[in-house]
C-alpha cells in the first residue's frame, strides 16, 4: 500500500529553523499535489502549504515568507524548510498526497505526522 511517513520534527527555540521531509512509497503510477497541515493541541488541523506536480506553491497567510515547500519527484519526497520558527508553529505537522496507485483504492493519504515544538 501507499505510506507516507515523515521525518524531521523535534525540539527548536524560537528564531531557528528546522527542515521536515516527508517520502511517499508503495505502488504509486503518479503523485499529484503534495502539501503540509498541523495541528496544535485544541486546534482543528490546518492547511500550510501545498506544492503541485508542477512546482506551483502555495501557503498560509501565517508561514508565507517564512516556510518553504519543496518536493523531488525522483524520491517521491516533499519538504517543509521552516525559518523563523514562533512558539505558535508548535503543532503536530502532517504530510499529505494526492497518489495514484495501481495497488490502492484510496486517493488522499496523510503520513502519520511528526511533532515540532517551538520553545520561547
């Protein structure tokens, strides 16, 4: 089956900056959009950036300037450069795809996500 599964997370203070991955494997014919969300403690889980198959980015109003999203279609892996981290970018952070597969049904998969935690 399709599996996302991210890496990076981890403990940062405020200011630095902090690079997560996330490798999509599994039968996979093409990948379409690939995109960040999070979600903090009492918090519904949010959109941060989004990359198509094309390399056309997009973010929230809340990252944009900070976060870079990139992806390599040769390894099947989109990333998040964060920089300039707050206290308020702590969340859980989760990667999702729009996968195409020829051994799974499903369509949008989300990895398993990695917790970023900001300190002031």
């Amino acid at each position: 089956q399709v599996r996302l599964v991210e890496s990076g997370g981890g403990l940062v203070q405020a200011g630095g900056s902090m690079r997560l991955s996330c490798a999509a494997s599994g039968s996979i014919v093409s990948i379409n959009t690939m995109g960040w969300y999070r979600q903090a403690p009492g918090k519904q889980r949010e959109l941060v950036a989004t990359i198509t198959s094309g390399g056309s980015t997009a973010y929230a109003d809340s990252v944009k300037g900070r976060f870079t999203i990139s992806r390599d279609n040769a390894k099947n892996t989109v990333y998040l450069r964060m920089d300039s981290l707050k206290p308020e970018d702590t969340a859980v952070y989760y990667c999702n795809a729009a996968v195409r597969s020829l051994s799974d049904p499903r369509f949008h998969y989300w990895g398993q996500g990695t917790q970023v935690t900001v300190s002031s």
